[in-house]
C-alpha cells in the first residue's frame, strides 16, 4: 500500500513497487541517500520506564531527524548506518554503481536499495540484468541482507531461483563488528558470478525437460490445495488463482518455452510478480520486498516438485 513506502527513487522505468520519483540518470551513493530520503542517522538512547526508572539492557533506536523511534534493541546491537549501508554498495559494484531504487519502509524501520550490475548475461537466448539487492533494517527485527536478483527483461520478471549449488542471499545480525562483517559480505556477494553461471546451467536444464499438461496440473493442484470443508468461496478464489497462473502461462513471451519446466518457472514468476492479492494487507508493499529479496515460497515449492538437479 501507498503509505507503507515513504520515500522511492527510480531511474526511466517504474520499480518493482510501481512507487517512485523518476531521476535522468543512476545517481551516485550519495544522491541516492539524498533523493530516496536516506539521509539520516540512526540513533540510541536510554529506555525509561513510566515512573522514570531507567531499563537497563535495552536502548530505543531514533531517527536523527524527527527523533521519530524506529525500536527497542539490546545494548549488543550496533546500527548500521544508511550511509554504511550504500558505501558498502559502492564498494562492491564500484563507485560508479547504478542505483535505480531506494527506499524506507514503516516509517524508516527497514531501508532497501537496488543497485544494477554492471554487464547484461543471456539465458537461453534471453537477456537477464542482474541487480544487487540490499536491505538493512533499524528495529532489530531483522538482519543485513543482501541478494543477487534476476531480472528477466522481455517481461521484467525477478526469477531469483534457489539453487542447490550456489547462494542468492548472505545475511548477518545486528552484532559485532558491522564493518567486519560487510567485508565478509563483500566476498559472499562478488560470488554472484558463480550464481548467475550455475542459473545458466539449471536454466538450461529445465528449458530442456518437457512438462506435460498433466504434471503440470498436479503441480498446481498441490500448490494450490482446495479442501472438502473449504467454504465455496475459498473454492472459488483458488480456481481463480489457478485461472491466474494458466494466463501467464499462456502468454506470448512463455510460447518458445511452454511445455517445459522452464516454462512453467517463468509463468510463476510472471504469477506471484504482478498479480495482486485480492485483499491487500497493511504490510503488503513490505512483504512484497521480502519476496523479491528471499525469493518466493510459491516459486521455491514448484522448483522442488520439479526436483531440479544440477
């Protein structure tokens, strides 16, 4: 939903969240902290309670700003600053990195970027830009994390497939030295490269494996289970659902890959990227951003029944 984005920045095309303010150019780190919103600090203070008395063990994390709290943390936890966060970016991708989004969700508690890498890869024909995610959060609710994401550009859907030979995604907790541990992450995450090539080869793999309409449907029969004691309008949303996938199945940018699992990979992605839930909950936009940075469960679940193997 609207309000639970504050802030985005986008370069030419609408982001993912479809939110935004359009700039000419990728800017550098520092215009991206500037233009998303970014640029403030993170904060702690004491804890007291009602009657004065100090709570000792826990620090509140406010923004330097409004002085608007973003939570309660343990003494252990040590902010990682916006501007850590996108120097750390920098230092990954080089200073000349191309930011095209970023942003604050729930009113600064949880802070994302999106950066493009540099060189686009073809996949089975198709071109792939490849993005660095990153995503901080300043309530202590969650780690650092960082991703490699996909982006199919004839319908720019993310396929951040899991991949039993190469990781997505590196994280850590709000502990230790923060610095140390995005030098860890700068290693972890320059092996994006190995991603990416062991995504050809399952990509590959699964563009060369035939799934008939049968299996197919048993696969959605799975994925979307309907019960003897459902209520006929539950009944009724997952018909739509399954109706839903079979649209993006049958589109035209699916056609040379239908009747595979490569296919049908495509087509969930396409499913979970751009259909809307029925009823939008109030964490709507942020659970999206999960799922770009984590993957999808949908995703995840049909990649296992397909039993993909390298």
């Amino acid at each position: 939903m609207a309000h639970e984005v504050e802030r985005m920045m986008y370069v030419r095309e609408k982001p993912w969240h479809g939110l935004g303010t359009m700039v000419q150019e990728a800017p550098t780190s520092a215009d991206a902290l500037r233009i998303a919103g970014l640029d403030w600090e993170v904060k702690q203070r004491d804890v007291y309670r009602e009657d004065g008395t100090q709570i000792f063990g826990w620090k509140e994390n406010y923004r330097s700003t409004d002085n608007q709290s973003l939570g309660l943390v343990t003494n252990r936890y040590q902010p990682c600053q916006n501007s850590e966060a996108f120097d750390f970016t920098d230092s990954l991708i080089g200073n000349g990195a191309r930011y095209e989004t970023a942003g604050s969700l729930k009113g600064g508690k949880k802070i994302w970027l999106l950066a493009k890498l540099e060189g686009e890869r073809k996949v089975l024909g198709d071109e792939f830009e490849n993005y660095l995610v990153f995503s901080n959060c300043h309530d202590g609710t969650g780690a650092i994390r960082c991703a490699i994401t996909p982006v199919r550009v004839v319908c720019n859907n993310t396929l951040n497939l899991a991949l039993n030979t190469a990781e997505r995604s590196w994280s850590t907790k709000h502990v230790g030295n923060i610095q140390a541990k995005l030098r860890e992450a700068e290693h972890a995450l320059f092996m994006a490269d190995k991603y990416l090539s062991e995504y050809a080869t399952y990509a590959e793999r699964m563009a060369n494996t035939p799934l008939p309409q049968e299996d197919l449907e048993a696969m959605l029969k799975f994925l979307f289970p309907v019960k003897e004691t459902d209520t006929d309008q539950k009944k009724e949303n997952i018909r739509q659902l399954k109706t839903e996938y079979m649209a993006c199945y049958f589109m035209p940018d699916i056609a040379q890959f239908r009747g595979t699992q490569w296919g049908a990979i495509n087509a969930m992605s396409d499913f979970v990227g751009h259909n809307k839930p029925m009823r939008q909950t109030r964490d709507y936009e942020a659970n999206r951003w999960g799922k770009i940075m984590g993957g999808h469960q949908l995703m995840d679940n049909m990649m296992r029944l397909m039993n993909v193997r390298k």
